[in-house]
C-alpha cells in the first residue's frame, strides 16, 4: 500500500485522492480522534480520516490520510459526502456507525459547516457481517452474539498480528509520527483484505449475468471487436451512464451527455460485485437522536424518543412516495403486465388484488427477512408491497422495487395501490386469478363429470352442484376447482362496487 497525508485542498495528494476515489469501486474507512478521559457533554473531534482505496489487481492499494485539523473542511465535505452515499462504491468499515456520529458532529461544529453533517452511508458492508458470514459457512452455526476486535479477525482471517498500543494515543497532536500514520493506514488497508477472504468465498455462489439477458439497448455499446483494457473500460462507464439516466431521478441526457447530481465520477461496478452488495450490503442511517450527546440524550430521552421514531418514521414515509416507472413498464423492458410481492403486514391485500386480476405473489417462506424479499421482488420484476418502515432503509439497493402501503384496511389499500400504480382494472379481469396461490385458471372449463374427477381424494363438490348446469374452473398451479356459484357472484359485485366499475 502507498500512504498519503492529505492536509491541503491546494496539494497534489488531494489531487490523488480524487483520481483514486474515482477509479475505486470499494474503499474502507476509520476514523481517529484523541480519546475522551471523562464523560464529557459532547461528541469527540475527530482528527484524522482514513480511507484505503482497492484500485486493482495490478496496482498497489492507495490509502489517504485526511488531516481533518488542517484541511478546509467546507471544501470536502462534498466529497465525503459524494463519497458515502455513491451508488457505485462500497464502503466497508469496523462498526462504523459510531465514527460516522463524530464525524458528523465534527463538521457541523466547524465555522463554515453548520448544518453539513452526514446523514447516511450506502452500499456499506460491516467487517462483523463478513466475518459472521465466513463462521457460518465455515462451521455450519451461528457467531457468538459478543462482537469480536478487529486484532482478532484479523489474526483469524489473515494471520496479520495488528497492533492496537497507539489507539489511544493523542491523535489531535501535530506532526503525526510515522508509527501514528502507519497504524492508522493499516487499520484501513486490513479491511480491504479481509474483504478479498470474503469475495473468494463466494466465487461459487456468483455467477456472471448471461449476455442474452443485457438490456437490448445497451448492446450496441457492449459490442464490438476492441477488446483493449482502456476500449472495454470506456465502454463500460458509457453504458453506465445510461442505466444510470434511465433509473436515477433528477438526471437527464442531453446531446448524448449524462448529467450527474454527484461531484464524484465514479467507475461502475462489476457484476460480481454489484451482485455482493446488493445481497449483503448494508445502510447506514444517523436519526436526530444518533447525534445528540450521552448526557443531552438522558434529559431528553423521555421527551425526545417518541418524537424522533415518529420524525424518522415521517422521513422514510415521505421519501418513498412511488416516483418513476415501475418495473414491468415498456421503456424498461417490461412486458406491461403489473406484478407485485407483498410481505407478511399486507397478506391480506394479495387476496383482493388477486381477486381483480392483479398478479399479486407472496414470499414462499413464512418469515422471510429483507434480503430474500428483495431478491425475489428484483429477480421477478415486482414492486415489493410492504407496511415496514424497516424495508424502505433498502430502497437503494431496489430503486423503484419497493412501496409502503398508507392505508391500513384492505378495501383502502386496493384503490391505493391501483391509483398509485395506475392499474386498469375491468370487468372481465375480476376473479380471473386463483385466489389460493395467484395461479392462472385453464383456458377451458371443466363439466361437472370432469371437475368430479379433477376433485378425488383432494377437493370435495358439494352434491347441491350435480344437478345444476355449472362450468368449473382449476388453476394450473395449485389444480384447486372454482364454479360460478354464490359466493362467486357476491365477491364480483362487491369489486365492481370497491372499483366503482359499471355493469
């Protein structure tokens, strides 16, 4: 690895922290600030940033020390901040939340920086995480709850014996010494390593994209018989840059350029990793109480608490107002028929959806947690219906995936979802769906000698039935047999009645 003291905006190693943090497609941070002796009314300063930036096999690892004492700390923080919620770097750190708190808390009490704090790192992996990973699949069980020290991961994982003596040291001291800059680079750089023990791992559980499935409209950019290392990495940021115009709000293509809402022009990830972090990647998200003080904290907890769940609960709420298309639409090459996921909280919603027509699936578990939802909802092109203000802290990694549903009984939530989604709902849609499993019925219906043998030793028809001229419907999924019966007829009037269609 190769060391840079950035101290100055105006220096060539500022200079080489924006070209690395440009060609970095995974970085790894940590932060030092001189340790607090006794318990104080206020956050810790932080003094010194560190990130180590992963520029490739065939280069040597860049790791920057940001001298947060003399660097003009107005002029970076867009940086830092690009930096943190990039979508195209992951970000790994050590329990990194708390170094994220005093570093927020360090900015904004900086003249020049009110009110510029940090609000979120995405696409962030925990080294706890991997670790925990690694332990599972290694011997088949759980980690232990009590978190292990970085030495000792280290040592476990690498065989790296690291040092913690100068972590205490004081580090808002000037000049550092070269052990103090040393300790700090490699407390970074480590974590970029355990990451590679990690991504070895899982070489067998990633698989590259088949190009069949590469959205036709990039195709013309990905084809062509330059194989050079500079072509192919030209024309993989060009195709980048048009996935990016397509999904991202706020981004639109003007003569053939891409306007970015970032400062920071990043490489694209690969599909490896992009398939890591969209699997075991994490967010980090700072609420109002993450920043107060341990002694603001305890005279205004009880005040505070209820109104700080409900100001982040507000925020996550009105930040997933559906905006932009939704998958299954044309201009991204969806068949135009609406699909939807619905978790455990809105179940009941399937069936009514079901009942119209809609394609309204559920997960196959019983208690699936956010990944497999995610996964499922991304690889079956559905929006992901949910009431779990948990879910939405995952948006970035599901960009127009995910919907919170406002209204609490299901009648209202049916014409919210068909509002919000502009769903076209007739009748001749209504009960076309199995409403056991949202399975498609056969295309012709069965007589009642046909339904009588399609039900042995699996479904009972009534005797009422026998003598009535009936048609019977069976889904092709689950085979369960339907007939236009009473139940039949009250369940098409009352959704001609909730979707106010006309006879």
């Amino acid at each position: 690895m190769k060391i840079y003291l950035v101290s100055s905006t105006d220096s060539a190693e500022f200079t080489r922290l924006k070209c690395s943090l440009a060609r970095s497609t995974v970085i790894a941070l940590d932060a030092e600030w001189k340790p607090q002796r006794s318990v104080s009314s206020s956050f810790p300063i932080v003094t010194l940033l560190q990130v180590a930036c992963r520029l490739g096999h065939d280069s040597d690892d860049d790791v920057f020390l940001i001298d947060l004492t003399s660097i003009h700390l107005p002029s970076v923080w867009e940086l830092l901040n690009d930096m943190f919620v990039s979508p195209d770097v992951l970000k790994l750190g050590f329990r990194f939340k708390q170094d994220l708190v005093y570093l927020s808390w360090t900015f904004t009490q900086h003249h020049g920086c009110e009110g510029r704090r940090f609000h979120e790192v995405k696409h962030y992996m925990d080294i706890t995480s991997i670790y925990n990973h690694l332990q599972h699949k290694r011997f088949g069980r759980k980690a232990p709850k009590d978190i292990k020290s970085l030495a000792a991961i280290c040592m476990e994982l690498l065989d790296i014996s690291l040092s913690k003596e100068l972590q205490c040291s004081d580090w808002s001291h000037r000049p550092l010494t070269e052990e103090q800059k040393l300790y700090a680079a490699t407390d970074a750089h480590c974590l970029l390593q355990i990451f590679d023990v990690f991504k070895s791992n899982l070489v067998e559980e990633i698989t590259l994209q088949d190009p069949k499935d590469i959205n036709v409209g990039l195709k013309d950019i990905l084809n062509g018989s330059d194989c050079t290392s500079k072509i192919v990495t030209a024309k993989l940021c060009k195709a980048a840059d048009v996935i990016r115009a397509m999904t991202e709000n706020g981004q639109n293509i003007t003569n053939g350029m891409v306007s970015r809402k970032t400062t920071l022009n990043t490489m694209p990830m690969d599909e490896n990793l992009l398939k890591i972090v969209r699997k075991y990647g994490e967010r980090i998200m700072l609420k109002e109480s993450d920043l107060l003080p341990r002694i603001s904290k305890r005279k205004t907890r009880r005040r505070a608490s209820l109104k700080n769940v409900k100001n982040t609960d507000k925020h996550l709420v009105c930040s997933m107002d559906w905006q932009g298309p939704p998958p299954w639409d044309s201009s991204l090459g969806g068949d135009g028929c609406p699909k939807f996921l619905l978790d455990v909280m809105v179940e009941g919603l399937a069936k009514h959806l079901r009942c119209v027509g809609i394609d309204a699936a559920v997960p196959p578990s019983k208690k699936p947690d956010s990944r497999e939802l995610l996964d499922q909802a991304l690889k079956e092109s559905r929006v992901l219906l949910t009431r779990d203000t948990k879910l939405l802290r995952h948006q970035d990694l599901a960009k127009h995936q995910i919907y919170r549903v406002k209204s609490l009984l299901k009648n209202e939530q049916l014409l919210e979802v068909i509002e919000t989604f502009q769903l076209k709902i007739s009748g001749d849609q209504l009960m076309s769906r199995c409403t056991k499993c949202n399975g498609r019925f056969i295309q012709k219906p069965l007589t009642i000698e046909e339904a009588i043998e399609a039900a042995k030793g699996f479904q009972r028809i009534p005797n009422c039935l026998f003598n009535k001229n009936l048609e019977f419907w069976q889904c092709m999924n689950c085979h369960q047999l339907y007939w236009e019966g009473t139940q039949y007829h009250n369940a098409v009037q009352k959704f001609m009645d909730v979707c106010k269609l006309s006879e």
